[in-house]
C-alpha cells in the first residue's frame, strides 16, 4: 500500500463485520474489526485470504500516481504472527459463552430458555469442593438450579442431560462473537471444533450463522 496515501472510507458498508484472523497454518486466532484487517494489510502481513468479499476500503489518492488505494477485505485473512494472544490453557468463563455452549437449553429439565432466565450451574457445588470451570459447569434454568441448590447430583432426583466440556479455541471464538457469523466463517471454524462440540447440532446453527 502506498505510503503516501492518507484517510480510508467504507461508506454503505456493514462496518460491524468482523473478520476471522487466522495464522499461516489455518489455526484461527482472532475476531478482528475491518480497521484492524485494513491495518494488517497496510503492513503487509496478510498472506492469503479465504472466504467472500465482505468490504472495500476506499483510501486516499497516491501523490505519486494518482490512484486512489482500495483494500478488499474478505472474511477470513491468514497472517504472520503468533496464533494465541495470551498465555491461558482454557477460554475465559463466561455466562454468556457457557449458555451458547449449551444451545440455551437447561441441562436438567431439557427446556430452552431465553438468556436472562438462565443462571451457571456448578455440576459439583462449590461450598463442597467444586471448581469454577468450564467441565463442571453447565446451563440451568432458575428453577432447576435452586431445586439442586448446593446438592450433589446423587442427592437429588434430577439428572444431567450432557456432560459439561471445555471448549476450544476455534469454537469459543464461535460461542463469543456478538454478532452475526458469516457461513463461510463458521464453515470454517467448525472443521476445528472438538467432537464434544454441541454446535455439531444443525438446528442450534440455523439460529446462530448469517446467511449472505
């Protein structure tokens, strides 16, 4: 990209697209907003690109030639660089990626629930030894979760419907994006996903994936 262009537009666009940053290899990394995709390619660290043409970003005029800068961005670019952001062996734990990770579905009584009536339900409870993890927690709706309490579950009659799992990185990039997922993006994260995946289920991805 010349460096004597200056400004960039995107004007009509979906400036909340985000695009998948993956490594050379094709281990995914990152979500990235379309100023930080453009500023990858700026620095020429973008290698390939997979996926459709979601963006063209419009820059300033050269004062050498005249022509004006345009970057394509698709959906997916693979860069140079490292393939982890941080040091963590596990994904963060949040309300919000461990309900996704369930389908919103308490894993109790089998029923969907919307998020705000849903709570984190610690398998083993943590007043009699449990850890705060992703393999000892699940989705429970309110009322199943304060009919366990602090019981273990051979204490009660209830009974779990899915053992809990930890994520990996290509699917709790999946379960944390707060948007809309590209098919092309999700095709290509899914491949990566573990076989404990309950994103494998079709129904729980025609709710979630946008279709272009």
């Amino acid at each position: 990209m010349d460096d004597q262009t200056v400004g960039m537009t995107s004007s009509g666009q979906d400036l909340n697209v985000r695009i998948l940053r993956i490594n050379t290899a094709g281990t995914p990394v990152e979500w990235l907003s379309w100023q930080e995709a453009v500023c990858l390619h700026a620095r020429e660290m973008v290698t390939w690109t997979y996926g459709e043409e979601v963006m063209a970003v419009h820059g300033g005029f050269s004062r050498l030639t005249g022509d004006q800068t345009i970057v394509q961005l698709n959906s997916i670019i693979a860069c140079r660089g490292k393939v982890h952001l941080s040091g963590r062996k596990s994904p963060p734990l949040t309300n919000r990626a461990l309900f996704r990770r369930d389908q919103n579905v308490c894993m109790y009584c089998g029923k969907g629930f919307k998020e705000c009536d849903l709570s984190r339900d610690h398998v083993h409870p943590l007043s009699r030894g449990g850890k705060d993890r992703w393999t000892n927690v699940v989705t429970s709706c309110k009322r199943c979760n304060a009919r366990k309490g602090s019981l273990l579950l051979s204490e009660t009659s209830l009974e779990l419907l899915a053992l809990p799992y930890m994520p990996n990185h290509a699917e709790y990039l999946a379960l944390s994006h707060s948007g809309r997922i590209l098919g092309d993006q999700m095709a290509f994260l899914k491949r990566q996903f573990s076989s404990k995946s309950r994103f494998f289920d079709e129904t729980y991805l025609l709710g979630q994936v946008a279709t272009r």
